[in-house]
C-alpha cells in the first residue's frame, strides 16, 4: 500500500550551485549517495512516503538548479511549498554568504506560514569546514529558521531533516495555523480509501 | 403361604409326640421306687424347661395347646388326643380346600402355556413364510447400499466439479447484480480460470461440456466486463471532483479541494478491463476527460484565483508569465502522472486482481492518458502567448527568451509526459511560433551601416550590438547543448552580423576617402569582435570578423604608409633605385646633387615628426581599438624608417658611386629610426 497516503507536502530545496542540494534529494528518496552528480538542468523532483502521528505523508520535493542562470526559472516553483530546504556548504564560506539572497526569495515567494529549514550540508568534510555551527545556528535564530548539519553522502542527519519539516508543518496543520485544504499552503489531501477489513467480511459472507 | 399353614399343625404333631412321650414315660410308677420316679420326673420337667427355652418349636406348640387346653382335668387329658386329631383333621381338610385351588390355578396356567405354544408355532409358521420372502429384500437393499455409496461418491466429485466449473448462486449474484466489490472481483477472477480450465478440458474427451460450460462462463464474462465498465467509467467521471469548490463563496478567498478518491475497486476494475481493451478504452476515455476538467479548472484557479499570488499578476512580464504557466504545468504534470500510474497500476498482489497476461500492459496506457490530458493545455496556452505576440511591441529578446524557456520546458514537461506527447511537441511549435517572430524582428533590425564622421560605428549598429549581446547572454545561459547552440547562433548571426560584414565590405571599393573607411571598417569590426568574443560557441565567427579585421588592417598600413612615403618623396626615389642599373648616382633624379637636397629636406621633415605624420597618426587615433591604433602607427614608422634604410643604404653602396655618400645620408638607419619612435 505504498501509495496511501492521507497528505501531499510539496517541498522546494533551494540554495547555491554544488552544496549537494540533488544529493540530498536522492538520499533521502533512494538511500544512495550519487557521486557523480551531473547539474541540475532547471527543477527536477522525488517523491517518499513518510509517516508521522500514525499519518502517511508523501513529500513531494522540488529540487531546483543551483546556478544563477536558472534562477529565473526556479523562482516560479517557490509557489505553493510547504517547506523548503535552504541549503549550503559548511566548506564553502561564499555558500553560507549567498544564504540572505536566498532567504528573500523564499520569503518573498512563499506564503508565510512556509517551514524554512537551513540545512549546512557536507559534514562528512567537517575538518575543511570554513563556517562554524554556531555561526550558523545565530544566523538561524536570527531568521527563525530550523537549523541543522547533514551529510549527504553518509546520509547523517538527511532523513531527520525531511521529517523534522514535515513535523512542523503538520503541527501547524493540528493546531489550525495552517489549513491543509487551501492551495497555497502546499498541502493536498488525498484520502486514498482503502479499507481492507470491509472487503474482507463482505468476502467472507459472499463465499 | 401354603406352607405357613402346614407348619403349625406339623409342628403342633410334633409337640404332642413329645408329650406322648413323657406321658407315657411317667406312667409306670408302680414298677420303679417312688423316690427314682419323682427324681425322673423333676428331670424331665427341667430338661423339658431346658429345652423350652432352647426349642422355639416345642414353646410354640405349648402356647399352641395352652389356647384350647383349660384345665388340666382327666378328662380333658383323655379328650385331648381326640381334640388334636380333630383339630389335624381340620387342618388336613382345609389344606384340601386349598390345594384344590392350587390345582385349578394350575390348570388355567396350562391352557394359558398351551395357547402360548400354539401362538409361538404359528409365529414360527410365519417367520419362516416371511424369511422366504424378506430375502430378495435383502439382496435389494445390499445393492441400493453400494449404488448409495457410489452416489454418494460421485456427488462428492460432482460438488468439486461444480465448485471448479460452475458459480454458486451468490458468486452469480455478486458477479452479476450486486454492487461491485472484492467479491465481483473474485468471481470474475474464478469465471477466467473456469474457462482456462475448460481450454484444457477440450484436450480430454470431454469436449462438449467443456464448450458448453465455456460459452456459459463467456457469457457471464460479457455481462460483467460490460457491468464493470459502466461502473468504471461512472467512477472515473468523479475523478474530475479535486476541483475547487465555490471560492466565491468563502470570505478569506480561499479555495478548497476536494478530496481525491482513488479505491482499490477502481484499480482492481481497471485492472480487470485490460483484458478487454475496448471497454477499457472507453474508461480511459473517461479518466482523460474527467482530469482534462480537473486540470483546466485548476490551471484558471492557478492564474486567476484569489490566492496571495495569482500568476495573472506576472502577466505584465510575458517571460516570468510564461515561465510560472510552465513551471505550473510542470508540477501538475508531477502531480497527475503520480495519480495515473497509481491508477493503471497493476499491483498482482491485490486480491482479485485478475492476472491475465495483458495487464502487464496497463501501464503502457499510463502516457497516453496524459498525453491526452494534457492536451487540453495546448489550446489556453497558446492563447497566452498569442496574447503576448498580438498584445503591446515586444522587445525581441523577450521572443527569445520566452523561445528558450519553451524550449527548457519542452525538455522538462517531456520527462514526465513522453517526449514525443503532444504538450511537448507543442511547446516546440509554440517555439517555431516565437522563434518565427524573434527572426521577423531581428530581420528588420538590419542596419544600414554607412560612414560615419568619427569613423565610430553608427548608432543603429551600436544598438543591434547591445540587443545581440542580450541575446547571446540568453543563449549561453539556455540549457540547449552546445551543437545546437551552435546551430541557433549561426542563424542569429547570418540575420545580423553577416549583413553588416557584406554591407562593410561592398562600402570600401565604392568610397572615395578609403583612408576614413579602412578606419570605419576596423572600428565596425571591433564592435562585433567585442560583442562576440566572450562566448565559447562564437569564437569560429570572431576569428572571422578577427581575421577581416587584420586584412583591413594591413590594407589600411599599407595605403597611409604609402601616402605618408609619397608625401615624403620617398616613395618615388625608392621607385627610381629599384627600376635603375647601377651605378645609381648616373640616373636622373638620383644625382648626387639630387639626393643631397631630398636627403636634407627629409631630415627636416624627420626633425618636425609631428608635422610628418601628423596626418596618419590622425587617422590611427580614430581607430577604437587601442591596441590596433598602436599597431597601425607603429607599423607606419615603420615603413618609413624601412624605406629610408633602403635609400640609405643605396647611397652607401659603392657601386651606386656616390662621392661623399656620408655627406649626403649623414643620419643611419638606427638614429632615424629612434628620432621616428
């Protein structure tokens, strides 16, 4: 039953060109690092049914192209996520400085209820690290983002920050500050019915 | 009872024995001493005693005689024999009376027995007559046994048979009237193993049951595919319901979904139909057009609704409007074929999925009902952009830009759709309409390029540069490969820049100041080496425009190097050195008098450089290109100073017999050549 699912989240993951934006897609969707990952050409996107409170959530991840001649292009996919994925690279320092062009664009072309989570992606290089944890975690708290480090290619920390989104976004649908049923929100209910106990009794009386 | 009676007188005998006894024993008393007799006497009476109390019987018999014995007078002791035997005889009489009874009992008792026999023979007779007859029914009965047995068996087998070869009643049912469920599927499941099994029952000798319970499954089977596909497409029509409802009628603007439904039913149903392409053709039909409203009506919602961000509003900028249409569509394009493959999956693990070898091609349908869904775009699109082309002037490079994005998105709607479907393919018509339109326009962008006073690139010229510069910013930024950006450049290029190098070119034989021209045409050329050098696919073509450039170049040195060494006089004295025999100082015009005045008038001229090549160096400074202006000056200095090497070198010849040759030519070579730099 892989395709029941109760919620649809679309997710966007943004950030600067080469800070593992498609290898932290397929991570998280296929549990492989690629280590050959051509550029992105324009939004490419990856599907993988979650669960959360006993609920089937399928994200639904937008992965854009990180280089500054799509960036045309992929600001017209912002529209209607749930969540997004700012990522960057902690060995790059330039990355980390791009990060407040990216923030605008997410802000500016989300709704405002949208879960922003930076993400310092490649600590499996932690010793050539040019932007420091805390460093990045004021800068977090500073912008009310979720902050946290992850590696793409060792997989640590990548599920947990998918589903960590996720979490908060269906908190705020709980608790009302999001209504799961209005488009720009990012969120399709899709009640896939399957009921197998009925099947199985109406089958039992028929046979 | 009898005996009770007997016993007393029998017993009352006996007692009156004893008696006799003892009486008779105590009578002699004359012959035995009187003291011997009483002795006996007291011990009769004791033992009597004695033995009363032990003999029941004996105290039985006195209590008896006590009852009619009185007093024990004389006579009543010599009557007493008489009494007892009176009383026996009494006794004996009434036992009589009672026997008598007995024996007519008895007798009554044996007519009874007697019947009894006779009853018992005749059951005997009968028995007997009747045994005769029950044995057939025997023999009967052992045969119905074993015929019951074997039908018995044979209805165990029948039953199996049936249950492999025939519906129950409520399979029937299910499978023909009741609503369609798991069991519907089941059964039609069972009527296609029944007519495979009937397939193998034609091998046997059982062929015409087996034809005959074929035509009856197929005929079930008819009756519930055509069930299953109006029930199907039914389902399929509410596919178009995640369309939203009423956003009007909501204060906050917003606009709810529906809820998608998509039940196993629906799947197992495709799944089954795909064993009858026809009818399932029909389905898909219905699924196409229920998503094909689905989509329109989100696609409107998307542009115009009351969200926070229509994408109406970008529609002031047809590239970013255009672009958020695409990427729309992209996303939908996700969406959709999510919910279509999981429709036409053929999941074999489902119950009741039947699995007939042909629902392994469910899937293959899955492009087609997108293609076919998505075709209902084509038409609003186009309407978008022809709102565009047909709307306010448009700058070129917004044709070209919106061509790329087509072309972008072509590639990426493609991915999820089929290449080959039909929104793709439209996208690269659209493009061919855009493209079409960007050509037009480009066309008549054409410049006349003519002479201009400064010799700086005309503004026309100046402005197409700018624009190409825009478009060729485009092009490397597009995700085209390489070849066919090559391709897409040499189209730009024979539309722009191929018209200015001819009309460059044909200009130079036809002018009269050839100087200014030569100047004009290096400066035109540098403008488009400048506007196309940076771009990896362009480098062939600014080789090109570099190599024209040099030519000009050159042709421009040697035309200002030749009117500067005519100026000078130079020219014709070289003229005269190389068409004389030597000795040289005997030709006319070169006489040592001759050459001393030119030499000593070219040295006034060399002292006042800035007079000598105030002229050329004039024109150099029009040239744009530093480094070309450099060049062509320095090459200028250097055909002087080459020349006069040459006529230098002529005077100090020996042959040429000049006398006072170092009078004459008294700078070198090396010291003219440092003055001129």
């Amino acid at each position: 039953m892989s395709g029941a699912h109760e919620y649809i989240f679309k997710y966007i993951i943004i950030g600067d060109m080469g800070v593992g934006k498609s290898c932290l897609l397929h991570q998280f969707t296929d549990q492989k690092f690629m280590t050959d990952c051509p550029h992105t050409i324009g939004v490419e996107f990856g599907t993988r049914v979650i669960e959360i409170a006993n609920k089937h959530i399928k994200l639904q991840i937008w992965d854009t192209a990180g280089q500054e001649r799509f960036r045309a292009v992929t600001r017209s996919y912002y529209r209607g996520a749930a969540g997004a994925l700012m990522v960057y690279d902690i060995t790059r320092r330039q990355t980390f400085h791009h990060l407040a062009s990216w923030l605008t664009d997410a802000r500016n072309l989300t709704n405002p209820h949208t879960i922003i989570m930076l993400i310092g992606n490649k600590l499996d290089l932690a010793e050539q690290r040019e932007v420091s944890f805390e460093e990045a975690s004021r800068f977090a708290q500073e912008n009310g983002l979720i902050y946290m480090e992850t590696s793409a290619k060792t997989g640590e920390n990548v599920e947990r920050s998918f589903i960590e989104t996720a979490t908060k976004i269906y908190q705020n649908i709980e608790s009302g500050v999001l209504d799961p049923n209005s488009v720009e929100s990012g969120i399709q209910v899709t009640t896939t019915l399957i009921e197998p106990a009925r099947e199985q009794q109406q089958s039992g009386c028929s046979c | 009872m009898v005996n009770q009676r007997n016993q007393r007188p029998l017993l009352t005998l006996d007692t009156k024995q004893k008696i006799n006894e003892n009486g008779g024993g105590s009578s002699p008393s004359t012959t035995a001493p009187q003291n011997s007799i009483i002795t006996r006497k007291v011990h009769q009476v004791v033992s009597i005693s004695s033995s009363l109390a032990e003999n029941d019987s004996l105290r039985n018999a006195l209590q008896y005689l006590g009852t009619f014995y009185g007093e024990n007078t004389v006579d009543e002791r010599r009557n007493l024999r008489g009494v007892l035997e009176s009383k026996t005889l009494d006794t004996h009489k009434e036992l009589l009376r009672e026997f008598t009874k007995v024996n007519e009992r008895l007798e009554l008792l044996d007519n009874v027995v007697g019947d009894l026999s006779k009853a018992c023979s005749l059951i005997d007779e009968q028995m007997r007559q009747h045994e005769s007859v029950t044995k057939s029914f025997l023999v009967q009965y052992n045969n119905t046994q074993q015929k019951l047995s074997d039908s018995q068996h044979r209805q165990k087998l029948i039953s199996t048979f049936l249950t492999q070869f025939q519906l129950t009643d409520a399979e029937r049912d299910a499978l023909l009237y009741h609503p369609i469920t798991q069991t519907f599927f089941r059964t039609l499941n069972k009527v296609h193993d029944i007519k495979n099994a009937c397939t193998d029952m034609l091998r046997t000798h059982q062929q015409k049951s087996g034809l005959e319970i074929m035509e009856e499954m197929s005929g079930y089977q008819d009756t519930a595919y055509e069930r299953l596909s109006r029930w199907t497409q039914e389902k399929c029509r509410l596919l178009s319901s995640d369309v939203y409802q009423d956003s009007y009628a909501d204060e906050h603007d917003e606009h709810l979904y529906g809820h998608l439904l998509v039940e196993q039913e629906l799947k197992n149903a495709l799944n089954a139909l795909s064993g009858r392409p026809v009818l399932l053709r029909c389905c898909l039909k219905e699924i196409v057009s229920a998503r094909k409203t689905a989509l329109v009506s989100k696609f409107f919602d998307a542009l115009h609704g009351g969200r926070r961000r229509p994408i109406e509003m970008a529609a002031h900028d047809p590239v970013r409007y255009i672009g958020d249409i695409l990427a729309w569509i992209h996303q939908s394009a996700a969406s959709e074929r999510e919910l279509v493959d999981s429709l036409l999956s053929n999941d074999e693990s489902e119950p009741g999925t039947p699995t007939s070898s042909s629902s392994s091609s469910l899937q293959s349908y899955s492009f087609g009902v997108l293609d076919e869904t998505f075709q209902v775009l084509n038409a609003h699109l186009k309407d978008k952009i022809d709102q565009i082309l047909n709307g306010e002037r448009v700058d070129m490079i917004v044709y070209f830009r919106l061509g790329h994005l087509m072309e972008l998105y072509r590639f990426t709607i493609g991915k999820l759709l089929g290449m080959n479907s039909s929104l793709p393919c439209y996208l690269s018509e659209l493009r061919s309409m855009v493209d079409h339109c960007f050509y037009d326009v480009l066309q008549k962008q054409q410049v006349v390029v003519s002479l201009t006073l400064n010799l700086k690139p005309p503004n026309d010229m100046v402005d197409l540069m700018h624009k190409l510069t825009d478009i060729l910013n485009t092009l490397n930024q597009s995700m085209v490969p390489q070849e066919s950006r090559e391709q897409e450049f040499s189209n730009i290029i024979s539309a722009v820049v191929d018209p200015i190098l001819s009309n460059l070119s044909s200009t130079i034989t036809s002018q009269e100041n050839i100087s200014d021209m030569y100047v004009f045409i290096v400066n035109c050329h540098a403008l488009l080496h400048n506007t196309l050098s940076p771009y990896d696919f362009a480098t062939k073509k600014s080789e090109v425009v570099m190599a024209e450039t040099d030519k000009i170049m050159e042709q421009f040195i040697s035309f200002q190097s030749d009117q500067l060494l005519t100026n000078v006089g130079i020219k014709q004295i070289l003229d005269l050195i190389k068409n004389n025999q030597k000795p040289l100082s005997a030709v006319d015009g070169l006489k040592p008098e001759q050459m001393s005045l030119f030499m000593q008038s070219l040295y006034v001229h060399l002292f006042s450089t800035s007079t000598l090549l105030l002229s050329p160096q004039q024109q150099c400074d029009k040239i744009s290109s530093t480094r070309l202006k450099v060049y062509s000056k320095n090459r200028i200095t250097t055909a002087l100073s080459d020349a006069y090497a040459q006529v230098y070198a002529c005077i100090q010849d020996l042959e040429n017999q000049y006398d006072n040759a170092k009078e004459i030519a008294f700078r070198t070579p090396q010291q003219v050549k440092i003055l001129l730099e």
